[in-house]
C-alpha cells in the first residue's frame, strides 16, 4: 500500500460525500495497515485541503485613537533631540567642509611645491646626465690620448733598440775590422818575412849555380890538360 491507493481512495470518498476517515478509507481499499493508512492519509489532507486562514487582528477604534495620539507625541519627544542631532551634526559637516576646503588649498600648495620640486629634480637629471655625457667624452679622450702617448712611447722604444741595436752591429762591426786589420798586417808581415827568405834563398841559390858552373869549369880545365 502506498500513498496514490491512499489519495485515490480518499479522493472518491470525499467526492462521493463519504466522510474521509481511517476507517472508511481502509473499507474502501478493503484492508490494509492503519498506521500506515494514517501516515498517508496526513500527507493527503496537507496536499488537499487548504490551511485555514488565522483570525485578523482588529484594534478597537479607542485604542487606535490612544495609539495614534502617543506615536505622534513619541515621534515630537524623540524629534527634538533628533533636531538637536541633525544641528549639532550640520554645525560638524560645516566644519568638516572647512576643513576640507583647507585640506583641498594645502594639497594644491604642496602638489605646487611637489610640481616645482619634480621640475627641479627632471633639470638636476638633465645637467647630470649631460655631466655624465660630458665625463664619458673626456675618459674617451684621455684614453685615446693615453694610447697615443702609448704608441709613441713604444715606438720611441722600438727606435731605441734600432738605434741600440746598430750601434751594436757597428761595434761588432769595427771590432771584426779591427781583428781583419791586425790579421791583415800579420799577413802582410809574415807576407814580407816570406817574400824576404825567399829571395835570400834565391840568391843563396844563385851564388850556389854560380860556384857550381866554376867548378865544373874548373873540371873541365883539368879534364883537358894532358897527363
């Protein structure tokens, strides 16, 4: 049994003029759990039938007058000090738009001061950077000029050690013409000491050719005379 044969059941009932009830819904289902029929039975009735409507609340004319008479007398105590409020906090807005104005003329003043300051400052950044361009040329000239004087110093270096080098090259130079002249006059005296002997001996060797031919004429002269 489930709650549509319940609803089904009921519904017939209550069309047909039947009191709607556990008992009669159960003879119309012919049977079935009371519990159960109850539960479903509940559920059909809060689906069916609508909720009664509660009672209005109607105040008597009196006490509405009452009323009506203390909410306005209410609403004069509580306004007064409600004024009072509303003056005193009129009396502090004006103050605070004063104030503000103030605010308003000092922060003008101060983004003034902040403009002339961010002026200064983007002039300062300009000659600094112009200084720092200024700078870098002149390292770059100092460089180049360093390198000149670089240059310079080494090729003075380089004409030094030419210079050095031929004054070596003529000192060994006349050094081997010296030895070449005193070998040459060696040569020359050894030359002459020879050329000396050798005609000494020439004519040693003449003298010797010509004692040589008296003798063989003297030879000869015996050889002829007779015996």
């Amino acid at each position: 049994m489930n709650f549509e044969d319940v609803a089904a059941a009921a519904s017939r009932l209550q069309e047909g003029g039947t009191p709607v009830t556990i008992d009669t819904v159960r003879d119309a289902l012919g049977g079935g759990s009371a519990s159960a029929i109850s539960r479903h039975l509940a559920d059909w009735r809060a689906a069916a039938e609508p909720a009664p409507e509660p009672p209005r609340a109607e105040l008597p004319p009196e006490l509405l007058d009452g009323l009506a008479r203390w909410a306005q007398q209410f609403a004069e105590d509580a306004g007064s000090g409600t004024r009072a409020a509303l003056a005193r906090h009129e009396e502090e807005l004006e103050a605070l738009r004063e104030a503000g104005d103030t605010l308003e003329s000092e922060r003008d003043a101060v983004q003034a001061r902040l403009d002339e300051t961010s002026a200064a400052r983007d002039e300062a950044l300009a000659a600094l950077a112009e200084r720092d361009e200024e700078i870098e040329r002149l390292n770059a000239e100092l460089r180049n000029a360093k390198q000149v004087a670089m240059d310079a110093l080494v090729g003075k270096a380089k004409d030094q050690l030419a210079i050095e080098g031929k004054d070596a090259q003529l000192a060994d130079l006349r050094s081997q013409l010296e030895k070449g002249v005193t070998q040459n006059a060696s040569l020359s005296d050894a030359r002459l000491a020879a050329e000396m002997e050798l005609v000494g001996a020439k004519t040693a060797r003449d003298s010797l050719e010509a004692e040589n031919a008296e003798l063989r004429k003297q030879i000869a002269a015996l050889r002829k005379k007779p015996a």
